[in-house]
C-alpha cells in the first residue's frame, strides 16, 4: 500500500501498540509530539491519513491537526482520545476539519476499520484533484489551443496573464490553487467572437471607437457564460468575468491570505490584466506598479508590493535572426512574419508559443514564410 499513515501520540505505550496492531497493514510512520508530527508532514510527507491523540503537553490534537491541514490540506485526519470533553470535540472538528472522531480505548480491528476508510476517502479526493487539474485542464488546453490558430494574438496575451498570475499568488506567499493560472490562461477565450480588426488594434495599441471598446470589453462575459455551463468551473468563470469590471476589495480582509479562492482569484487576474496592458504600452515595470497604486482600483498594497518581484518585464533578450525550425516558446517576433508575396501572418511583437510554432510550421510547408526573420530571444 503506497499512501502512508503517521500517528501522533505523547504515550510510548500507545504507539507500540499502534505499531503493532497496524504495521503490517498500513506504511505507518509515528511521533510522541505534536511538534515532530509537524516535522515528520514537512520533511517525510506526504501522508494520507494523519491521526493525533487529543491531550497531549503544549500542543493538543485539535491544535496539531489544524497546522497538519495548513501544511498537507489533503490528508485525511482523525483524532483518537479518551477525553469525553464535547467542548475538545468541537474545537478539533472545526479547527481540523476531522473525517472521523474515534474513542479511547480503540480496539484494533476498529482503529484499521477507521483507516482504512480513511485511505479510500484520500484516494477519492485524490482522484477529484487529478480530474480537476489534469483532465479538465488538458481539455481547457485544447480550447486554448484552437484559440492560438484562430487568434494568435489573444493565445499569447492569455499566456502572459497566467504567467503573472502564478508569480503575483508566488509573490504573495499563497498556496497554490488551480483554479488561479487557469482562469488567466483562458480568460481570452471570449476573444473568438471579436473581429480580427478589433484584436489587431487592440494588440497594436490603437484607440478603438466607443463601439469597439464596447465590443472588446464584452469578451469576458461571452467566456464567462460559456465557463459557468462546465461543472466545477464556476469560480474559473467569475474570474474571468471581472477581469475588466470594477471589483470592490475595501470589504475584504486586510491580509490578501484571508480572502476566498474566488475573491484572490479576481484580484490576481484583474492585476495581470492591467499590469500587461501597461508594460505592453511601453511602461516600465515600476512605473505599471505605481499606476495601479494610484488607480481607481483600489488595489491592496501587498499586491501592488508583489509586482516588483515580477520577472516578466525585466527579462533580458538579444535580438537575433531565426527560421521556423529555430523557434521555440517564449521568443517574441522582432518584425512581421510574412508570406513571399507579402501577406502578413503574424505581427511583430507576438510572443512565440507551441500553438503558433506548429501553425507556422505548416505554413512555411505551404504557402511559405519570408526566412530569416528578426526574434528577441531570452538570455
């Protein structure tokens, strides 16, 4: 059996028996502290069931299970106790999120009982996380695929957001959620119903008429109902959404950590957005950072503090000439791709990715691509 099991108890005496009623069973790993569980999660982990003793010296089972939670949120935890205090009960369920409540004395068949079905209730989360961030993000990554031969231009911008995005969570010291890098990576989809001259002075930094404007800044709602009829995509689809609207953050609380994977969510997409719109007008790094703080926006400054750790703009490039063959993601076109008889098929400033490699590649077979071409390539 690969998932492990680490029990937590201050009795030598109980984990011997522990020991040998389960290690036959179960891979089981055991600590006399809350503090060495913690130890034991951080450096031996990852485990699928955690169980703690409930009084133990300095740190109590309910104290202990709330850290393992922040430290392994996916781990199952049980608490075994002989202390019949309902006031105990309450604080480890709640602060612990505890899957199962066991009584001290526990007799063995009942203790691997508990385990056991503690391991199939990892393996199901286990199993909704692998269809939430593999399959239905690969099927989300075909979308974006299509998106980048229809519009080369939104698939590139859709790539910078997510880049942003996950370096702004990283900035801000946040754990690591799906739902964030996927909602800036697609959050260009709506961009499909927009015509291309809209998008092409969009991505040359032209005004747009009112109309325009009004038909550019629709895209996100467009996504955003096509999102929200996908099961479990509904806060993928509120991100998207407000990409562009207002969004009020006075309400929240002051420390961004404390907010709801929505809420960080919006904050971090709407960030990128702007921050992107700034740099690709030509705006330094610390300048975008001091537009957005004195914005409208209302951005909270641990977000505006993140941008200076951003890599995105400051990267160094040399400009080289390449072919097709040379390209690989990340390039940025130097000059206009164009076909032998001077049809543009790329504009110069679009950033290369794997989508547009392959449909450049199936170009330069057919109609032909103009060879060498200028690239700013990363050092």
């Amino acid at each position: 059996m690969s998932e492990r099991v680490l029990f937590v108890d201050d009795e030598p005496n109980v984990l011997e028996g522990i020991r040998r009623a389960l290690r036959r069973q179960v891979d089981l790993q055991t600590a006399s502290s809350g503090a060495e569980g913690l130890r034991l999660l951080e450096g031996a982990g990852p485990f699928a069931v955690v169980i703690s003793d409930m009084r133990m010296p300095t740190m109590n089972g309910a104290q202990f299970l709330a850290k393992a939670r922040e430290q392994q949120p996916d781990a199952v935890r049980m608490i075994l106790t002989g202390q019949a205090d309902l006031e105990a009960t309450i604080a480890a369920v709640n602060e612990g999120h505890i899957f199962r409540f066991l009584s001290k004395p526990c007799p063995s068949d009942q203790l691997l009982m508990a385990v056991e079905d503690g391991l199939k209730q990892y393996r199901l989360l286990t199993a909704e996380k692998v269809l939430l961030e593999q399959t239905l993000s690969g099927s989300v990554r075909v979308l974006i695929e299509i998106l980048g031969m229809v519009v080369p231009a939104a698939s590139s911008r859709a790539t910078r957001l997510q880049r942003c995005t996950l370096e702004l969570a990283a900035a801000l010291g946040l754990a690591p959620q799906w739902q964030w890098g996927l909602a800036a990576f697609i959050s260009q989809i709506g961009c499909v119903a927009l015509p291309k001259e809209i998008l092409s002075k969009v991505e040359a930094g032209l005004a747009l008429t009112d109309e325009e404007k009004r038909l550019y800044e629709s895209h996100p709602e467009v996504a955003g109902k096509l999102l929200a009829a996908i099961p479990r995509l509904e806060d993928v689809a509120a991100m998207v959404t407000a990409q562009f609207g207002a969004i009020c953050f006075s309400n929240k609380p002051k420390e961004v950590d404390q907010w709801d994977v929505r809420g960080i969510g919006q904050l971090l997409l709407r960030t990128s957005v702007e921050f992107d719109r700034l740099i690709g007008g030509g705006v330094s790094r610390e300048a975008a950072a001091e537009n957005l703080r004195a914005s409208k926006l209302g951005l909270p400054p641990s977000i505006i503090k993140a941008l200076a750790h951003l890599s995105i703009s400051s990267q160094d490039r040399v400009v080289r000439q390449v072919r097709v063959k040379d390209l690989s993601p990340g390039m940025i076109l130097d000059e206009d791709l164009v076909s032998p008889k001077g049809i543009r098929l790329v504009p110069c400033g679009q950033e290369v990715t794997r989508t547009l490699i392959v449909r450049l590649t199936s170009i330069a077979a057919g109609v032909g691509v103009v060879e060498p071409f200028r690239a700013r390539i990363p050092i």
